[in-house]
C-alpha cells in the first residue's frame, strides 16, 4: 500500500505541531514549490445539455453546442445512452430561484438534477407560488418516469435553505438526502448554465443576487470526536496524490476521491500538492467520524492563526490552531498559495504518526468559487 510518507524527501512536515487545546510554536517554515503547470480545460466527457432532448437524441450525446440554436426557456432532459439507469444511485440536485423574471414579474425558480459524471441531466422550471416539498417529491419521481431511471439512493444538495424542503421530498420517496457541497459536477454545470442560458433567457435579470445565498458562517469549536493529536503541512507530488487514491480504491479506505478527468482538470505529475496531514493514537475512529461528515475543504485563516474545516453543506470548524508569529504566517500563507497554484486541489491525510508509512484516511479536496446563482 502507498503511504503518505512515501520517499519523503519531497514532502515537508513537522512533527512538533500538536492540534489538541493548545497553540503550538512552528519551528520551520514549511518549502512549498509551486509550479505554474495546472491547467483546466473543457473535457471530452463533462459535457452539459443546454436544451431539451427528444428520444431519438438520447442515443446520440452531444459533445459540442452550437449556442445559436439553442432557447434558454426550455429545458434538459438527457440520458447517456451508454450509461446503464441502474448504476446511477446518487443524484446532485439543485431547487433555488434564478436571476429570471416571468412574466408576473416574479423570479423563476428551477430544479437542475444530475448524476456526478452527467451521464444523466434535468432541468425544469417553476413559479414562485408552488415551492413545496410536494411539488419537488413529484419531479423527481417525474424524471424517474421520463428517463426510465430508478429512485436514486441518495441526493446531495448544498443550499441550507432549502434542506427541510429537499430533505421531506426525499425521506417521502426513501432516498438518503446528504447535506454537502461536494456536488461538483452539479455546481460546474450551474457555472456553465449562468454563463449559456440564464444570461440569454429574455427575463434575465442582470446584477441580480441568489435569493439564497451561501451560507459562511463563524467557526466552530471542534468536537471531541474529530480532535487529532499532530498535525502538518506537507505536500505530495500529484503522481504520488494518484498512487493515494488507488490504494484508497482498492482497500476500502476511509476518505473521497474526485473524477479529475472527468471535471476536465490536467496537472504535471510533477506537481506538489498541498494537503494537511494529522496524527492520532486513534486514527481509524478519527478516520471513521471524519468519514460521514462530506469534507469539502481546509482553509489556513492566517488573521486568526487557525485552519478551519468546512463539512456538509455550511457547518466550519476551528480544526487547528497556532501560536501566530511571522513565520508560521509565512507558512500559513505559502500554503495557501500553493493551493491556488494547483487549482484549488489539496487533500487531507489521517495517519497513526506523522512517521507513518500509511494512510488510514485519505480526503482529495477542491476550492471552488461560489455558485453564481
């Protein structure tokens, strides 16, 4: 199995750092090389479908649109013929307002539903008088029917706001709804539809801002459960990141991988990508709570001297914190920039010792922008 320590040589940490009550001197600043090779580009796969599809269409995906023939009132509903219905069991789906007036003048509000790989694609618009968990129980059971799809098992969503609403709907149908803004391919795609539909649609309504917006709120303290007992800053080179995720696929692992080819992400194997490792004399339960919470990132708040971690859809915790000086802000701040160096990519290691040749949790995690919507 890769461990996370493998050929270290490359990787900086230290051992010094503890996470638990206390604020812990850094001793060394941490080198980070950062490498202008991240590139992101349209991929083959992560294609998204901009207007309705008849029947016969679904046997063809499309892999480029023209935009001009395309009307920004209608609406998607698209299923890769090459895809097996029975292996799409998770959903990401979305049910918010949208930057569009109607004709009452009252904003317009959409449902956008996909699978993580978009092999299956919906959309439909609503009016504002009929936002219900009764009106969202039976679209989804319509798109079930439509695109002869099971009931998925579960659905991620990442608007607080709308939990009570998506969460009835589902727990009527006896589908797991998971609060969390690891919805990529869901949050790409409403990117991508800001920029092709909405801004087109005849009642767009530029400047406009989302109804609900994100939450972001202050820090928490950490629960017991997740406490760790080290911690680091350390980089890996990105082949070695891959040898991570493998072996995280092949052993049943705690810990989530992202479908870098499929978000159409290409970055050098030489490449270092900063993460934060943390130790625990109790590695595999740490692992195992920090398994059900959907991490989506970790952040260094250089202002505060603390990182913070953010899980579900807007629940941040206070993960780690250190005596502030100009060098661990130095540190701070250059791993912070490596981040941005590759894209927002970076990850989060659980180990039994920051000596380990092991890894007993292994999170990949993405920055990404807000939803513009």
């Amino acid at each position: 199995m890769t461990g996370l320590t493998i050929n270290m040589a490359s990787l900086t940490i230290n051992n010094t750092i503890t996470i638990k009550h206390t604020k812990s001197q850094i001793h060394s600043i941490i080198k980070i090389q950062t490498l202008p090779i991240f590139t992101q580009k349209p991929s083959k796969i992560l294609t998204f479908q901009h207007n309705s599809l008849s029947s016969s269409s679904l046997s063809s995906p499309i892999e480029s649109i023209d935009e001009s023939d395309d009307d920004p009132t209608s609406e998607t509903s698209y299923l890769d013929s090459d895809t097996d219905p029975e292996s799409i069991t998770e959903w990401e789906l979305d049910f918010c307002s949208r930057p569009i007036l109607d004709i009452r003048g009252k904003k317009i509000w959409e449902l956008v539903a996909c699978d993580s790989s978009l092999s299956l694609q919906y959309t439909k618009y609503f009016p504002n008088n009929v936002i219900n968990s009764i009106t969202l129980k039976d679209a989804i059971v319509s798109i079930c029917d439509e695109l002869d799809v099971p009931l998925p098992e579960k659905i991620r969503f990442f608007r607080s706001q709308m939990q009570t609403i998506i969460t009835k709907a589902c727990k009527e149908l006896g589908i797991k709804p998971i609060p969390s803004k690891r919805c990529l391919s869901l949050l790409l795609w409403l990117e991508d539809r800001y920029e092709t539909v909405y801004k087109r649609h005849p009642g767009f309504q530029k400047g406009s801002k989302p109804l609900l917006a994100l939450d972001n709120p202050f820090p928490m303290d950490l629960p017991d459960s997740l406490y760790g007992e080290k911690w680091a800053f350390v980089q890996l080179p990105f082949s070695d990141v891959k040898k991570e995720l493998a072996s995280l696929e092949k052993s049943f692992r705690f810990g989530a991988t992202l479908d870098l080819d499929l978000l159409g992400i290409e970055i050098d194997d030489k490449t270092l990508i900063p993460g934060l490792a943390v130790a625990s004399s109790r590695a595999r339960p740490l692992a195992a709570w920090m398994n059900g919470l959907e991490v989506c990132s970790v952040e260094a708040d250089i202002a505060r001297a603390d990182l913070v971690l953010s899980v579900g859809i807007s629940t941040r915790y206070v993960y780690a914190s250190y005596k502030k000086s100009p060098v661990t802000s130095s540190e701070a701040e250059a791993w912070e920039a490596a981040k941005k160096e590759s894209g927002g990519l970076h990850f989060l290691a659980i180990q039994d010792s920051l000596d380990s040749d092991d890894c007993v949790g292994f999170w990949l995690l993405l920055d990404l922008p807000p939803s513009p919507v």
